[in-house]
C-alpha cells in the first residue's frame, strides 16, 4: 500500500522542513510526499531544491517527494492541487507548521488500513476508507518560556523533545463508539474526527469530490460532513495520538477569521442538512474546552 502525505506551504521554510523529516523519519517507507508550495519568497524553494530533495530521493528508493511552486487561490485549492498528483491508494495531510508523534504514524495508518474490515449484510468483507486519530496541539517553548512541562519523556510524544508543550489534547472518541448510528448522532452533538488526522482511500476524493475552494477556513469541516454526515464512508478510529499541530492555525488568528470560521460552519451545516445548526454549532465549540484539561495519555 503506497501511501501520498500532501503539505501545502507558504513562506515557512523552518516548519516545511521539519515536516519533511518528519515524514522522512517514518519507518513506513512506500511513501510519496506532495509539497505544494504557494510561491515563497522567503528560501523554502531554494532549500527544497538544493538540498531535501536529493537526500530524500536517495534515502530509499520506495520514498520519494514532489515538489511544485506556483500561486494558488489558498490553501484548499493547494491541497486540491496535491490530490490530484498523488498516486498512493491512501492520502493524507500533513500541515508545513505540524508533524507526527513518532516515527511508526504511518506503518499504524497502513497497518489498520490492511487489517481492518467490516462486514456488509451479505456478509462481504471490505476495508476500511477512512482511519482517524487523535491530535495534540503544541506550543513551542521558545514562545512560551513559562511553561515548564516537559513531554520528552513520553514514549507517545516521541518527536516533541524539550521543544515544545502540550496545550490541548484531542481525545477524538471513546473507542466503543463505533457504529454509524452513534457518529451520526454525535455529529448533531458537534463531535468530529481531527481533519489533519484524517487518512482516506484516494477513491474516496473520486468518489465524493475535492475541497471546497470558496470556502478558505472551515472547507476541511465541510469535508467531514459530507462525508460521515450526508455519505457515511466507511471509517476506523486508531485510539492512539498521532499528530502534532503547532498553535496559531489560520481560523483562530484573530476575531475576524474566528467568525469567519464559525459561517462557514454554519453554512456547512446547512448544506448538508443538520436539522438544528445553531445548536450543533454552539456544541461543536464547547466541545473543545475539555481539551484544555485532558493533556496526559
């Protein structure tokens, strides 16, 4: 099973790379990696091409990496751009400011991809299309000097070192939830899985379509909705953290793009036929408070 790591980026040089040896470093090595970069100016094409790109190409001949540099209409249409050169059975995202837990990320996705079925009612068997996790969002110390708890002796935070703190945790489910009903029903409670978490069979993107481009925070939640809300795809939740997401993402930068992200939520919503959106909306926040106080395995 190949698997494609698509990271769109722009002007991010530091976490680009940092992302690209995080991928490097998996021991899972069918792997392709799609930078999608947004026509830096700031040395990301320059260090992309002098450098990472040789040593990843010769670093094992079943991993490579494409990289491509142009202007694009935001981030979704970046990752639009990057699914559509991949050619792994399975897709999934990688951010330029983020990076996994540990080195074995990948050969887990793969492993419950290939072990996991379902069974339909004439009793076929069938893999899974969709296998999510759980997320941690992390700070780091050199911007927050106060915080003086370490990860770096937990075996499941293996790649934050001493650099970085936990400030939320993403528990994503309980791990007997898992029947399509339930979901359903936690959906109208606000609940989804943590998108940069997500990996999908690429057929799912043939299937159901792209991200939506005129939607620039909140695309990735339309996603989820359309498909384990209105398509229920088929899904595996693996109930171990499996990515790291740097704070400061573009949907809480400031108050403006906060409710800019909450409409287009809403107008999600709407769409894909949420009976009470305003409800689910509001739950969909107050879901994430307990993240706050849940950061130990």
């Amino acid at each position: 099973m190949k698997i494609s790591i698509i990271t769109a980026t722009k002007n991010n040089k530091a976490g680009l790379l940092r992302a690209i040896e995080s991928v490097r470093s998996q021991t899972y090595k069918n792997v392709e990696h799609i930078i999608v970069d947004g026509g830096s100016t700031d040395g990301t094409v320059e260090a992309i091409n002098n450098e990472q790109l040789t040593m990843l190409n010769d670093q094992c001949s079943m991993y490579n990496v494409q990289f491509i540099s142009e202007l694009d209409n935001g981030i979704y249409d970046a990752i639009n751009k990057g699914i559509k050169l991949a050619s792994g059975d399975v897709i999934g995202l990688l951010h330029s400011d983020d990076f996994y837990t540990d080195e074995y990320v990948l050969e887990k996705v793969s492993q419950a991809f290939q072990d996991i079925g379902l069974e339909e009612k004439d009793k076929s068997f069938f893999g899974v299309e969709a296998v999510y996790s759980d997320l941690v969002y992390v700070r780091s110390k050199a911007k927050d000097e106060k915080r003086k708890k370490s990860v770096s002796e937990s075996n499941e935070y293996f790649a934050l070192s001493t650099e970085h703190s936990v400030i939320r945790k993403w528990k994503t489910q309980n791990e007997e939830f898992t029947t399509e009903t339930q979901r359903h029903r936690e959906i109208l409670k606000g609940w989804m899985p943590p998108h940069p978490t997500l990996f999908l069979r690429r057929t799912v993107f043939e299937n159901y379509g792209l991200y939506r481009t005129d939607m620039k925070i909140a695309a990735d939640y339309e996603m989820i909705l359309r498909l384990f809300f209105k398509s229920e795809v088929t899904s595996f939740y693996l109930p171990v953290t499996t990515y790291c997401m740097t704070i400061g993402g573009v949907s809480n930068k400031s108050l403006k793009n906060i409710l800019r992200k909450s409409s287009e939520d809403y107008y999600a919503m709407k769409l894909h036929g949420i009976p009470f959106p305003l409800k689910t909306l509001l739950l969909k926040n107050f879901r994430k408070l307990p993240q706050f106080f849940n950061k130990s395995k």
